[in-house]
C-alpha cells in the first residue's frame, strides 16, 4: 500500500491531483503543481537534511570570526554605555537603572543582565565588554537554528539563503564588534514563529513524556509557548510592541488571541520581577520612553538635508512621525490578514519591519539588523542586495567612527557622515530597505489577488531577479571600488589634518565625554569624576572635562577640588562664563558659615 503524503503536503494538493494519481500529459498547469509537491523532503521522514552540515559549517565559521572580533575590540561605545550600565547596577542595585539612569532605556530583563555579566566579571574575571556581546553571538547561533526549522531548506538554493543568513555582515558587526541586544530580541522573536508554526503533533514529539503530561493536565499548546517566547522579545527591547497588530490578526481566534497574550504579559511580569513592584512607574516611562536620533536616516534625512530644523515638517515629523508609522502598520497587520489568505507570519514581521525603517522618524545603525533572517523569504538575489548594501554602508560607518582599520573603538560621538561619502551609502541602504517592502508586496498581492497574476509574475520569474541582483552587485562594486580603494581611501576615517593617532584618541576622549555625561546628569558624581579624569589624561585642554569636574566635585561638596577644576578650565578658556559661574557659587558655599 501506497504511503500517504503529510498532512502539510495533503491539505494543499491541487483538486486535479486528488481525482488522479496520474495526471494527464496535456495539463502543463497540474504538472507545473505536481512538481512542487513530488518529492517530500527527507527530513520529514527523520532523515538527516542533506544540506545541514553547509549550514552547521556557516554557523561554526561565523560563530569563530565573532568571537575573534568580540575578544580583541572595545567595540562600539554601546558596550562602554552597557558596562556603565552594569557597574552601575553592582554598586546601586539594578533599581538603580530605572530610578537614577538617565540614558537607560531597556526592559527590566536586561537590568538583570547587568547583574549577571557584572557578577560574572567580578567573581570569574571576564572582561564585561566580552560576555556581553557572547550573549549576541550565542543569540545567532539560536536564529540560525531556529530559521533552519522553520524554513526547512528543500533544495540548495533555500539552504544557500541560511548560510549568507550566517554570514550575513550586519550580523558580524553588531554581535561581534558594535554589541547590543538586538540579536537577543530577534532569537525570541524566530522562537515566537517557530510555536505558531509547529503542530501539537509535533510539539508533543518534542517534549518529554513528564512536560507532555503537564501539558495535557492544564491544556497548555504551542500558543502558551509562542507567547511565552514573545514576552521574551519585548523584555529585551520594546521594538516587538510594532508586531503585535499582525499577531492579533494572524491568530486564529479570540481564545488563541487569550493564550497568547495572556502567556506574554505572564513572561513580561515575572522576568520583570522584581523591578515592576519596586519602581513601576520608572519601569514603564524606561520601557515606553525608548528612542533614537532623529535626522540621521531616511525621511528625516531628507527633510533636514531640505528644511531647517526648527520648520515645522521635522516638527512634525519628530512629534507624530512614530504614530503615522504605527498606524501604516496596523492598516498593513488588517491587510495581510483579514484580506483573503493569510500571509506567513515569517513574511508579515519583514514586512513590518521595512515599513518601520522606510520611514522612521528616528535610526540607530544596528536597526538594520532586524530584516537578516526575514529577507529569506525574498530569495537569493533581494536577500543578497539587502545584505551587500547595509553591510556596507555598516562597514563605512563603523571605520568612521573606529578610525580605520584594525578596529578598536568605534564611538559614534566621532561626528555626522553627511559631508562624507559614507553618505552615498546610507541612502543605498534605504533605498534597499523600500525594495525589499516592494517586494514582500508583490510577493503578497500575488498570492492574494488571483486577478493581478498576470501583471505581476513577471516580477517574480528567476531571472529578473538574478538579473537585478547581479546588476546591483557590479554597480555598487565597482561604486565601493571606486570610492574606498581608488579615490577616497586615505580621506575616509579621518579629518583633513589629523594623523590616524589624534583621530583615535579624539574619539576615546569624546566616548568618556558623553559617559562622563550620562553619570554627571543621573547624579553619579564619584563615577563622573572617574570619567573626566580619564578624559583630561587623554587632553589637558580640554575645558568642557575641567568644567564638569567642579561640577561633580561641587556636587559632593568638595570645594577646594572644585575650585582647582574650574580654575584649569579658566586657564584653557578664559571667557568661559559658565565656569565663572561655577567657582563663583561654590567660593560663596565654602566661606559660609557652618
């Protein structure tokens, strides 16, 4: 007898094909659907996938070049900012964070990070600028696995899209040299598709017999586990918050609705604990208050490049840019769902993600990170697009700031790239965000609208995206050829003047200047002094570093060593008023009476 097909296979066979077993030779239609579904692939009947060990190899090799890059770099100023982060919360206590911080905008998971990374440096002597970007690394070897279930590779072009996935350079540069937590929030949110996507059947083969059986008594499913994984997401980094009008939609009804967000709020609150009860309010204006930098990306690019900045478009653009993005996502989120089939939940989270980053009021390069895994589904060629352009422009903008090669340090407070042409770049890598939102349109109007068929499957025919793929990949060759290796090179990572040396010290002071900042402004005024010494070391002149030392030194009452700052910093800048100021408040506070 005959063995049947799986279920998944079964259930979308053409009408032809369930009539007949042999579908007649002049029906090229039926046999063009036959072709897709012939041959089961071998891992559904428990065989090793053929293409495995590729991707197994692309993950260990690129798991190795992140560590290298991770043990031998500072990294981006990022890292100094989480390592002020952690000591923080080992001498005050992760509270601390939420009460005292400024400039800290993370859920309350990732205060507790801070504690155990800073534990971990304290007791086992690992470098906290080390362990923090391991966490990312480890977070991508789980994306790779996780997009590897999901997808499920059948040929050697969709194993292919895994392995650039491993490879993919704006996943290098962020977990093995910038550092932050944005590959942990994409490995919970692969883990969130991953439940909604596996049948109980399976899940219950997965777990073991003692979890099935708890399972089965309290009638938990793989939605508790997909909301579980979700709450997760949005206790690394709020950004999932952008997902969940298409994840109401997507799922099936109210009471998967109710599993699944119920489960997420639960994991929210208890990986919150205890910070939720000890400063909520501090806790939900951190998590809802996060922001970026208006004017360096895109729309807001454009309109500063156009109008002055106080006119009221960026006005505009600055106050209400972010709702008229979430509204455009949640006409999107109705769209893909309510409007005949279904589209993949894989396929809805890139598309909302492009939306986001096309027109975001605010950007921080590392947001680029969060289409690597979702572009697969775009094929080889979007795919390969998508990484050459951010990857780089993510290059250039990491050697401006690093000061060339080899990378150490990368502080954004090295400047704006506007009268660079690292520019060019940037705009490139917009421009290919907008492309991959037409595409993943495209690729949706078709499978929706029968009608449109006819105009719209040329675009998706193999050559013309190969076509474009290979287009784009000799014009921005040759573009980046041009510009990094014939023209522009020696002008790229340094000012007109300055020898590599005075660059990269310029940058390591203007990096302890903007943490110095951070401590003075949240009233940590021992780690503020610590910092500006650090900075006066590195520049005597400095008489914005010798202001903010009487500052510190004022705070804590300590006048004489006030005095002595401010004075230096008068020696340097004589008509620095603001200084006068200064020395003139605490010489009245040291001479009054007790």
């Amino acid at each position: 007898m005959k063995k049947p097909l799986p279920e998944q296979f079964s259930k979308n066979f053409p009408k032809s094909v369930k009539k007949t077993e042999d579908p007649p030779k002049d029906s090229p239609k039926t046999l063009e659907k036959v072709d897709r579904v012939e041959d089961p692939p071998k891992a559904l009947n428990n065989e090793v996938n053929p293409y495995l060990i590729f991707i197994v190899a692309a993950g260990i090799i690129a798991f190795v070049f992140k560590l290298l890059l991770a043990s031998r770099t500072t990294g981006n100023g990022d890292v100094l900012s989480f390592e002020m982060f952690a000591n923080v919360a080992k001498q005050y206590g992760g509270a601390s964070l939420f009460k005292q911080l400024a400039w800290w905008n993370h859920p309350p998971m990732m205060a507790h990070l801070m504690n155990l990374l800073g534990f971990i440096e304290s007791n086992f002597g690992i470098a906290f600028r080390f362990t923090f970007r391991f966490v990312s690394i480890i977070a991508d070897i789980g994306s790779l696995f996780l997009a590897y279930k999901i997808l499920k590779p059948k040929c050697r072009k969709s194993a292919l899209g895994l392995v650039l996935f491993a490879f993919a350079p704006a996943a290098i540069m962020l977990s093995g040299f910038h550092g932050n937590t944005d590959p942990m929030m994409i490995f919970f949110l692969l883990l969130t598709v991953y439940f909604l996507d596996i049948k109980q059947e399976e899940l219950s083969a997965l777990l073991p017999k003692a979890i099935n059986d708890i399972f089965q008594t309290y009638e938990l499913n793989n939605y508790h586990l997909a909301g579980a994984a979700f709450g997760l997401a949005a206790n690394v980094k709020v950004v999932p918050i952008l997902l969940v009008p298409c994840l109401f939609f997507y799922l099936p009804d109210n009471k998967r609705r109710l599993e699944f967000f119920f489960t997420a709020a639960t994991f929210w609150v208890i990986s919150s604990l205890p910070y939720i009860f000890q400063c909520p309010i501090e806790v939900f204006k951190t998590v809802l208050g996060y922001n970026s930098f208006y004017g360096g990306w895109g729309v807001s690019r454009l309109l500063l490049e156009y109008f002055p900045y106080d006119h009221w478009t960026n006005s505009f653009w600055m106050a209400l840019g972010k709702y008229v993005v979430l509204g455009l996502i949640g006409l999107a989120s109705v769209w893909m769902n309510l409007h005949g089939k279904k589209v993949p939940i894989f396929q809805q989270i890139g598309l909302v993600f492009s939306i986001f980053l096309i027109l975001s009021p605010g950007f921080n390069v590392h947001y680029l990170f969060w289409l690597t895994p979702w572009v697969i589904a775009l094929g080889l060629a979007l795919q390969t697009i998508y990484y050459l352009e951010t990857g780089l422009f993510l290059f250039l903008a990491y050697n401006w700031w690093a000061a060339g090669l080899p990378w150490d340090l990368s502080s954004p407070s090295g400047g704006d790239w506007k009268s660079t042409i690292i520019l060019d770049y940037e705009i490139l890598a917009w421009l290919t965000v907008i492309l991959v939102f037409f595409v993943y349109l495209i690729k949706m109007l078709v499978e929706k609208e029968v009608s449109l068929e006819k105009y719209l499957i040329p675009l998706k025919q193999k050559r013309l995206p190969a076509a474009l793929a290979i287009f784009v990949l000799l014009i921005t060759g040759a573009k980046a050829f041009k510009d990094v290796v014939w023209g522009y090179g020696p002008h790229l990572y340094s000012v007109q003047g300055e020898t590599l040396e005075i660059r990269q010290k310029k940058l390591l002071e203007m990096t302890h200047m903007s943490i110095g900042f951070f401590y003075l402004r949240s009233n940590f005024f021992k780690e503020s002094i610590e910092t500006y010494n650090k900075v006066v070391a590195l520049n005597p002149t400095n008489a914005d570093a010798y202001n903010n030392l009487c500052v510190s030194y004022m705070s804590l009452k300590e006048w004489d060593k006030a005095i002595e700052a401010g004075n230096k910093a008068l020696e340097i800048r004589p008509d620095f008023q603001l200084v006068k100021n200064n020395i003139a408040w605490v010489t009245s506070q040291k001479n009054a009476k007790p």
